[in-house]
C-alpha cells in the first residue's frame, strides 16, 4: 500500500510520520511520501519526519518528494495538510476582521472564508490530479482548514472520495480517557454537528456513559479543554461540546481579549515558527539536538493554544516528542482508523466529517457535517441523531448555510455569494460588514484566486 501527505513540510510532520510508521506494518503500508512545493521546508521538516520513520520502522520505504503528480501517482491513500499562502497571509486574515471588530479565528471566525478561498482551490487542483494518477478506489482525508467549508466545496466539485478530519473530537476523548486512568481504546462518543461546532451526546467509557458525570466534574473543567466553559453553561447545553464552541458562546470576550493580548493566535504561530525554523537551521549536530530546538518551540506554541483568546494557558509538564512511546494518533490516527475499519471484516464507528445522508433531518443531505459514522468495506455512513434541542438545531443550521453559500462562493468566484455567505455568518450577522470583508478578503488573495466577479 502507497500513502502520500501532501503537505509533508509542516511543523506538525514528525507527528505524522510517528503515527503511520508506528501503524505501518499492522495496516500493511509498504511506501509513504511525503510531498510539499517548499522545497526548503521540506527537506528540514520533511527530513526530521523520515529520521522518525526510520528509526520507527527502519525497512519502510519513506521518501520526500517536490513533483505532486510522482507523489500521488498509485497512492491508495493521501492526506492533505496544506497553508496556501504560509503563515503570513493568517495573519492578515484574522487582523481585517478585527480591524472591524469581527472576531477572526482561521476556522470558525470570519478569516476561515479567506483561508478558504486560498485553500480549496489548491486542494481542487490536487484532487483533479489524484482522480487522474492514484489508484481506483483511492480515498483523501482532508486535514486542511477551514475543514467544513473545505470539504464542502470539495464535495460539491464531485470529489466523492474526501472525507474531512479533525483531531479535536478525538483528542477530548483521549483527555477524558486520561482523566478517568481508561484506555483510549476504550471511550466511544457519539458526535454531531458540523466540523468546529459539534457536541458529544454520549461518552462511554467501558460501555458507561459519563456525559452527565463530566459536566459536573470540577475536575474535568480543570484537567481537559472543558475548562473554557461556565458550569452553568455546560448545564444549560447539557452535552460535552467541541472546544471551538468558545468562539460562538464568547464571542465578545474571545475579541475583547485578543485585542487586550494584542496577538492573535496567527501571529503567535508565525512568530514561533519563524523561530524555531531559524534555530534549527543552524544546528550542527543529529537529530536529537534539533529535536531539542523542536520541544522548546513547539512547547511554546502548545501552552498558548487558545489562551488569547480565552485568558487561559494549558498547564502540565513540560512538552516533549517521545520517538518510540505510544502513539496517540492525532489527525493520522482518524485516517489510519478509517483504512483499518475499511479493509477489516466487520466494521466499527469514528468521527468524520461527511455528508449528512439524513443524519441531521433539519439539514439537506448533500451538506457535509460531522459526526459519528459507521465506517467498514461499504464506506462510512453517519449516525442518525433525533430529538436535538432547537438552540443546537438553530446555531448548526446558521453555521451550515454560511457554509453552503461560502462553498458556491468559492467554486464560482461569486462576490455577491461571498457577501451572502458572511451575512448569515452568526459571528458576523451583518450586511455592511460583510461587504467590507469580503472585499479585502478578494482583494487580499487576488494573487491565488485569481479575478472574482
């Protein structure tokens, strides 16, 4: 079997190539290729996640490749994690929206639609290549954000075999794990909603639900990402939600104290990264003396996960790469989850962001949503979810039309359907916004999207 990453030239790279190495020989991965169009980054960060590969699986066939048509060319599986535009241009998409007072988080905020006028047409691109050169049957797990907006877009363009991925569900899973002393193995969570906006109806640990257990727990609202949330919150939603539901329940407080933090979450990341990748360029020695570079760096950037936004840090030891301990999957770990599931007998149930296919009844069945699905040789079919509280229902449907339009908008390089699409936006709820931003957002990325009309 052939897996490519498009996009192997990422900070995060090391952690992909830990997963699908330390899975490999179970799963039957015989060749991996790591791809990017930055041929600096990715011979540096590239190059420390085949010394990964390597020393996890010395006989894999790891190789790093600039040509995308070699990389996909009979890849039976790809994922795709790419930043059209690299670091910088987040920076400049979440400053015009909160230069209008609009909070501009990449992925729920108004700076999602930019980023995703960048990255969609790059993935399209892709995909159209990948449909000619990989093998029949290929499937792509999209990682790339906004991963929503992403993956609708993709779907409307007939790209049947992409399936959106985050890690945020299934690492709160993980967490709650953590806090109860159970195996990861053993938490189950149904899911619903849509990607970034999503709520866990259940979690059973050793076939107990401890939903109701979790929302009571101080210890919860300390120990995992629970603790962005007021109790009487959690009380009112009565189920565990996804952490990005900060951005929609705080919206004012979440631009109050990024503006009163004076960074956003993109110029944190560009700064540490621009660091770090400086440093390690000017290590001398092997690879654990740029993985030091690496923990101190990427450390940094893990403690501030959220914590502008929010006032808070994540706290703990201090942050380390471990090579050989157990891999906790991460965003490989969904992918690898869904090739295990798809060539075993039988099946089992993971989280993905695919079409609703009657599983949400107050959306159309063609929007992409996530949620738990069903997942074995026949392809992944989401669980249905009745009886949803009509606030839920309400704040899905708003995000999902957004999504709708933000999707035709982009395939058809549509102003007046980007100005619709951040209209109904709940985090935007403003015509004369709206336009503004769409037009700097057009005129931003003219340099990737080309004329829009």
């Amino acid at each position: 079997m052939k897996l490519t990453v498009i996009g192997g030239g990422g900070v995060r790279s090391m952690f992909l190539a830990k997963s699908l190495a330390a899975r490999s020989q179970e799963l039957d991965i015989q060749e991996i290729v790591f791809m990017d169009n930055d041929a600096a980054k990715l011979a540096l960060y590239g190059g420390m996640a085949a010394e990964v590969a390597r020393m996890i699986r010395p006989d894999l066939r790891f190789i790093l490749a600039s040509d995308p048509a070699e990389a996909v060319k009979d890849a039976d599986y790809v994922i795709t994690t790419i930043r059209a535009g690299g670091d910088m241009m987040r920076v400049h998409d979440e400053r015009i929206a909160l230069n209008l007072g609009v909070l501009g988080q990449e992925t729920t905020g108004a700076a999602g639609f930019s980023f995703a006028m960048r990255s969609a047409p790059a993935l399209l691109e892709y995909c159209a290549l990948i449909r000619k050169l990989a093998k029949p049957g290929v499937k792509v797990f999209n990682f790339t954000n906004p991963a929503g907006v992403v993956s609708q877009v993709l779907r409307d363009a007939g790209y049947d075999f992409t399936f959106g991925i985050c890690d945020a569900p299934s690492g709160m899973l993980r967490d709650f794990a953590k806090l109860y002393g159970a195996d990861p193995d053993a938490v189950e969570g149904e899911c619903y909603g849509l990607n970034h906006l999503s709520f866990f109806r259940n979690i059973t640990i050793n076939g107990k639900n401890v939903v109701p257990e979790l929302l009571e727990s101080p210890e919860a609202r300390t120990a995992t990402d629970l603790k962005f949330f007021e109790k009487e919150l959690l009380n009112l939603i009565k189920e565990i939600p996804n952490e990005y539901l900060y951005y929609y329940y705080y919206r004012e407080k979440a631009v109050k104290n990024i503006l009163a933090a004076g960074k956003t979450r993109g110029e944190i990341i560009a700064e540490i990264n621009e660091k770090m990748t400086q440093e390690l360029r000017t290590v001398n020695g092997g690879f654990y003396d740029k993985l030091a570079v690496f923990e101190k760096w990427y450390g940094l950037r893990e403690a501030m996960y959220m914590a502008n936004e929010t006032g808070l840090r994540r706290g703990g030891a201090p942050w380390r790469f471990d090579v050989f301990s157990r891999d906790d999957g991460g965003y490989a770990g969904v992918a690898l989850k869904y090739i295990r599931l798809e060539r075993q007998e039988g099946s089992g149930n993971m989280i993905l962001c695919t079409p609703n296919r009657g599983a949400l009844d107050f959306l159309e069945d063609s929007d992409v949503i996530e949620a738990t699905c069903t997942v074995g040789k026949s392809g992944a079919v989401p669980h249905r979810f009745d009886g949803i509280a009509p606030d839920k229902k309400q704040l899905i449907s708003s995000v999902k039309l957004y999504e709708r339009y933000a999707a035709k908008a982009i395939l058809n390089k549509d102003k007046v359907a980007a100005i619709r699409a951040l209209t109904v936006h709940p985090l935007v709820n403003s015509y004369s916004l709206a336009a503004e931003l769409a037009e700097q957002y057009i005129r931003l990325n003219r340099q990737f999207t080309g004329e829009w009309k």
